[in-house]
C-alpha cells in the first residue's frame, strides 16, 4: 500500500539519528535564555505591571541551529505554560514574509477557534490577543522577518512567553532579550559527528575530525551534512572530508561547501530529484511532489527521500503520511543549483507536472466520496493504482494533512502567471475536495482564499463569467460572516461581470443575491425589485422552480414591509409553481408560510384552513418537524379564535410528534431548511471541469 495516495498502514517515518536524538551543547545559551524569563523587565523596574509577554529573541543564521535551540527551550520550560506551546513560521521557503493574517488564523485554529472568513488582520490579531488573555502560553515564532511580524501578534498578557527565532535583531520591540547564535562547541560538534560516523571513526582520528568541525566552522547543519556524507562512505576517511572542504577556495560558506560536495556524490537521477524540490510549495514534499517534480515512479521517488533524510538533506516530518520538509537553510541552495543547470522551460515543465498530479489527486480524493454514483466509481477503478484512495476517512486524512502545501501550490501557481489553465483546475478540485470532506462552513477561511485566488486570474486573463463566479462566492461568505454591505459590493460586480459574459443564469444569481443583500440591510422595497428582476430572468428560461422560490422570496420581502396583499399573491404563486413541480415538500412550507400571512393580515379563519391544508401535504411528504411546527400554529390560531380545548389537541400533537421526531433524528431532517433555502446555493464553476 505504500504506492496509494494514502498509506492505510500509517506508516511512521523515522528520520537519521541527528534528526533523532537528544538535542547537543547551547548549555550557555540555554542558561541566559532561562535566566531571561525570570529577570525584571523595564517595567517592573520602573514599578510598572508590564503590558504584554516578555520576548525571548534567538538570533542567527540559518543554518546555525537557532530554530533547534528555541525548540529546545520550549521543550524544556514547556510546564511552567500549562495552556501550552504554540508554533507558527513567519516566513515562506524563499524568504518572502508570511502574511500575519495567516499566521493568527492559523494559531486561532490551533486554539480551536473560530475564524471568520475575509476577517481582517487587526480583527484576527485582536482575536488572537482576546484567546491568550489570561493564559500562560508558550508562543514559538519561527523564521520572523521583521520586529512588525511578531509585535502584531504578541500577547497583552505578561503571564505569556514568545520566543522569536530570527536572521537578525528585533528592532523596535520593547525589553527583547536577544541571544546570538554561533557555532557548535567543539565536543558537542564532535558529538554530532559521532552520531552518524560511529565513535570509532572520530577516536582513531581525532585531530581529523576537529579539522572538520573547524571547516564546517561548527555550524549544524553543515555538520549534519558532513555526517551524512561519511555515513554513507563507511570506508570514506573523515580525514579526507576534512581536507576537500579546506580545499575549496570559493566564497561559498561552509554550509555551501559541503551541501555541494554532497550533490555531486549523489547518482544523476536522485541529484536531479534534490534540485527539483526548490520547487516543492512550503517546502513540504510527499513521494507524489517528487514523482510528478521528477518524472519518476512514486515508489521510487519515496526511496529517494528516505535516502536524503538519511543524509540530513530533508527533515522527516511526523506524520501518519510519508511526507517532508526541505530544510529552511538549503532553500536558497537549492533553488541555485535548479536555476543553474536547468532551463526555464525544464523547470516550468517540473512544475506543470506537479499541478496536474495535484489535481488530479484532489479529484481522486472528491470523487471517492460519491461512490454511490456507478460512473464515478467506474471512473475510481480506471484511475492509476497511485492515485487512488482506499476510503473516503483515508482520503480526508490526506487532504488535512496536505492543507498547508495545497494552499500553497495554489498560491504559487496564481503568482507564476504562466501555468493559469492549471491554477484554474487545481482551485476548482481543491474547492470541490474541501467542500465535500469538510463542508463549506467548516472551510470557509479555505474557500474565501482560493476564490480571491480565482479572483486574480479571472481579473489578470479577463475572464469576465469567471470573475462573476468569484465574486457571487466572495459575496456568499462575506454574507454569511456579517459584512452585509461588502457583500452587496461584490454581488453588484458580478452582476456587471456576468452581463458582460452575457451569462443569463449568473445575471440571474447575481440579481437574487443584491435583493438577499438589501434585505438583509432592512431595505425592502428594494430586495422585492431586485427579487423580481431575477424571476424575470428565471421565467424567461422556464427555470420554474426557481421562480416558485423566487415568489416566495419576494412575498418575504413585502411582509417585512407590511405589504400583506402583495405578500399572499407571492406566496399563492409559490405554492402553485411547486404543485406544479411535484415538490410536496416545498408545497408544504409555502403553504404554512402562506398560512402565517393570512394570520398577520388578520385572517385568522383562512389561515385555519390553510394551515390544515399545509398539515395535509406536510404529512405527504413525511415532514414530521414541519407538521409539529404547523400543529403549534394551528394551536395559536384556534387560541386566538377562542376554541381553546381544540388548540390544546394540537399542542399535544406537536409536543408528541417532536418526541418521536427527537427518538429518530433521520426523520424529517429535509425539513430543517426554510422555504428560502438554497437561495444563493447555486455554484457557478468558476474553473474548468475535471472529468
């Protein structure tokens, strides 16, 4: 099984013993680090509570083991944060800035709270700010690039630690405490060295082997390199390694040096496969990322990675999937050996490959969950063993666990500007696969930045029915999250797009989602215009359920406006054009809403007889919620009619019904949306289809 997109056998990954092991020297720095934490601080010497976490900063080069170290330091003070340690990376695979907003919605996550989708940065920061309070938590910020990345997300509360890993100091942040990070002491350098080589190998020749940590000038990851390097040579002398690294006289740092001496000891395919995961989006890789990159089978990609963890080229990442991560420090080096012995066309064509295996992973991985659908399931066992998912819980388990570098394969194809085809179908599959594993609230946060993705491509190739697409999804979780008014925003833009596309069903969409928008603003007059433009659009097409949906929406409207008269003729239409269709169910809600004018309008008789016919088709169409609800308004009704014995019948009817309804949840579940349900469901594909 370890060829399928998801090994069923979770296989656990073991990295190389440095990976491993116990953490080595930095006893100093772990010293002043600790001391830190417990000294005064400016405000407490100037007799002041202080306003927010005390931030701890470990500065150095990457490389240098400073992400190491503060990981060590919050393994080691971890109990005194009882609310626990949270991480989060500040900075991308090339260096470029991870937006703060991803960052604290990505930890509000963590914290298993909610983020609103289009929130904006100072709301989640605010958020993020309101969750810490009161908390002791340990927060771990790896790879900041600027004191402005870490100061919007500090902590008010001084019970709160952060831990800053940097390249350089933190200017402009109040009482950091900086630690600088060097190179490895020389016996735990040697030690380091041990673990790969054996202690045999550095005993018998001790002085080599102090020359090897001076050439790797004690850095560790060079060092890990090096132990790699011998590991793999058991008869190699360290000696030997020793005097190659000493005798290269270019400007490269030792890191440099001997990351090069280890790509050119690597055979011709697998030294290609270590060039092409530049490429790799967040740095994250899985046996596919390096089959497609290469042009190679998954089995034998897999091997290869097994091998360069050996080596210390990737990191193994803990994980029920085989996956990994390039080392932060070996990007740049990466990305210049790719660049300097590959074309552009090669490389763009690595990418391209990796898109389309992308895609069509995340089909593989939607289209599992409709296996009930004989096509689909004839179209399942047509596809290469490789691709396919075991169970619909395995393919969920993948798309989770692969989230971050999707995302970021989305990005980064969207940025390239010359893959958009590919862009296009990648985000259409990634929205499909989340929606129907995690469903549309759960990945709204998701969902709101791939449409903004589409978005920019639409906008960038003016793709005029594609930026309607966008915008009527922007508008949707914009509408669902509050932000009435931005909503109505983007669905007046998709309404201008989709008249440019001469898109009359998105024209139509577009002109019910204004009229949801100004009645969700209180303006009433204007939701029922709106709301008939669309029904115009909708009957010109003979979409008649559509338009039966539509009368109702503008009978709301004219009740909200106390427009009873205009209200019952909608929602006669409305009943009329579902008995038309057949649909029983929806008759059913029609009429009880129906019913509930007739009452308002001071109708009580007819809304009697409406309410019994509407129990009537209720009952057709096993709808035991709607029949209860309808029982309660007869009840109100007969009560306000003076026939108070017959509304005690029917609330006992209701109060029975609920009851069995409450033993067999299954039951009447389809009842559970109102008879506007659905109004602003309909999905334009934004993006090609994958059959």
């Amino acid at each position: 099984m370890t060829d399928q997109a998801v090994d069923t056998g979770g296989v656990q990954l073991s990295g190389p013993p440095a990976a491993e092991g116990q953490f080595l020297g930095r006893t100093r720095e772990l010293k002043e680090l600790r001391a830190d934490i417990e000294r005064a601080g400016l405000d407490t010497i100037a007799g002041r509570k202080a306003p927010r976490a005390r931030v701890l900063l470990v500065a150095g080069r990457p490389g240098s083991g400073r992400s190491a170290l503060a990981g060590e330091l919050a393994r080691q003070v971890a109990d005194r944060y009882p609310d626990g340690v949270l991480r989060a990376r500040l900075g991308e695979p090339d260096g470029t800035p991870v937006p703060v907003e991803r960052a604290a919605r990505d930890l509000l996550i963590v914290l298993g709270l909610p983020t609103p989708p289009g929130a904006a940065e100072d709301d989640l920061t605010a958020d993020l700010r309101e969750a810490l309070a009161g908390r002791r938590v340990l927060l771990l910020l790896d790879d900041a690039s600027s004191a402005e990345q870490v100061d919007m997300l500090l902590p008010d509360s001084p019970e709160c630690l952060v831990v800053a890993v940097s390249q350089g100091p933190l200017t402009g942040i109040a009482d950091v405490r900086p630690c600088t990070v060097g190179g490895l002491d020389t016996k735990s350098a040697l030690d380091l060295l041990t673990r790969y080589t054996g202690s045999v190998r550095i005993t018998v020749d001790p002085r080599a082997a102090e020359d090897l940590v001076e050439a790797c000038q004690a850095q560790p990851a060079a060092l890990v390199l090096a132990g790699g390097w011998l590991a793999a040579r058991p008869q190699a002398a360290v000696a030997d390694l020793a005097k190659r690294l000493h005798a290269e006289s270019d400007e490269q740092t030792p890191l440099g040096r001997v990351f090069r001496l280890v790509h050119e000891s690597l055979p011709g395919p697998a030294a290609r496969i270590l060039r092409l995961l530049s490429l790799a989006p967040a740095g994250l890789v899985d046996p596919h990322t390096a089959s497609a990159l290469a042009g190679c089978s998954v089995g034998a990609a897999h091997t290869t990675l097994d091998d360069f963890v050996a080596l210390g080229l990737l990191r193994a990442v803990a994980s029920p999937l085989p996956q990994y991560e390039v080392l932060g420090c070996l990007q740049p080096l990466l990305r210049a050996l790719a660049e300097a012995q590959h074309r552009p066309g090669e490389l763009q064509l690595a990418r391209a490959r990796m898109l389309e295996r992308t895609v069509r992973l995340l089909h593989s991985c939607r289209a599992i969950t409709e296996t009930d659908n004989p096509e689909v399931r004839a179209k399942l066992q047509g596809l290469p063993r490789t691709l396919r998912f075991p169970t619909p819980r395995a393919a969920a388990d993948w798309l989770r666990i692969r989230r971050p570098a999707l995302l970021a394969a989305a990005r980064l194809a969207v940025a390239d500007g010359e893959l958009d085809t590919l862009a296009r179908r990648l985000m259409s599959q990634l929205v499909r696969a989340m929606v129907a594993h995690f469903g549309t609230q759960a990945a709204a946060a998701d969902l709101y930045g791939i449409h903004g993705l589409v978005l920019d491509v639409a906008e960038r190739r003016n793709l005029p029915r594609e930026r309607a697409a966008a915008l009527l999804n922007l508008g949707d979780l914009d509408a669902r999250t509050g932000r009435t008014a931005e909503a109505l925003v983007r669905y007046r833009a998709a309404l201008d797009a989709a008249r440019e596309a001469n898109d009359p069903y998105a024209t139509g969409r577009a002109m019910e989602s204004v009229g949801g928008a100004h009645q969700e603003l209180g303006d009433h007059d204007r939701a029922a215009d709106w709301f008939g433009r669309a029904l115009a659009e909708r009957l010109a097409r003979d979409e008649r359920a559509d338009a039966a949906r539509l009368y109702g929406r503008i009978a709301t409207a004219h009740t909200y406006a106390g427009r009873y008269g205009e209200a019952l003729r909608g929602w006669r239409a409305a009943v009329v054009g579902y008995r038309k269709e057949g649909d029983v169910a929806a008759q059913a809600r029609a009429l009880s809403e129906l019913a509930r004018v007739q009452e308002y309008a001071g109708r009580p008789e007819d809304s009697l007889r409406t309410c019994q016919e509407a129990v009537e088709w209720a009952r057709r169409a096993e709808n035991v919620r709607l029949q209860a609800a309808l029982q309660l308004r007869l009840a109100d009704t007969l009560d306000h009619l003076g026939d108070s014995a017959a509304a005690r019948l029917h609330r006992s009817t209701a109060e029975r019904m609920l009851g069995e309804e409450a033993q067999d949840p299954q039951e009447g579940r389809a009842s559970e949306s109102d008879p506007e349900h659905g109004a602003n469901a309909y999905e334009i594909r934004s993006t090609p289809d994958e059959d």
